[in-house]
C-alpha cells in the first residue's frame, strides 16, 4: 500500500470509529434504532441502509457485499479461500 494510502486508511478509520454526538444519538433513538456503541460507523451502516431500504440498488449491491463479506470472515476465520475448479470433464 502506498504512503498516503495508509495515511488516508488511517484517518479514515479514525473518524468512522468516532463516537457520535448526544444529539445524533438521540436522533437515531427517535427514528427506533437502538444503538450500544454509537460511533460514526454506525451511522454510516444506517444511512446506507436506509438507501437500500428505499430502494437504491447501488446501495442494495453494497449492503449484499459487506454482508457476504462478514459472513465469509466468520466462515474461514478471516482467511480468504479461493476454490479452483481444475477437474476436466
């Protein structure tokens, strides 16, 4: 990965682990989510869920990836497996 590469990895995940406001919070209560560790993350997640709940399919395919993406980490412990078909008929 290259220097600023990193460098904007980095910051990026800073911010997103941030915790959110009292007031952002609240909001998100109001709308009925309940949330235990309410960081910027999270409401990221929600918002894009929201899009795919209205229907936005370039949300909807991004929800499916990081979904499938988690599912795949928990299947083979965080270790991608790639399966290569090399049997002839």
């Amino acid at each position: 990965m290259k220097e600023n590469d990193k460098l904007l990895y980095k910051t990026l995940k800073s911010l997103l682990n941030e915790r959110l406001s009292d007031a952002e919070v609240q909001t998100l209560k109001e709308e009925g989510y309940e949330i235990k560790n309410p960081t910027r993350k999270t409401a990221v997640m929600i918002a894009l869920y929201k899009k795919a709940a209205s229907g936005d399919l370039s949300a909807i395919k991004e929800l499916r990836s990081i979904v499938s993406e988690k599912n795949e980490e928990t299947r083979t412990g965080g270790k991608a497996v790639m399966i290569i078909d090399d049997i002839g008929n």
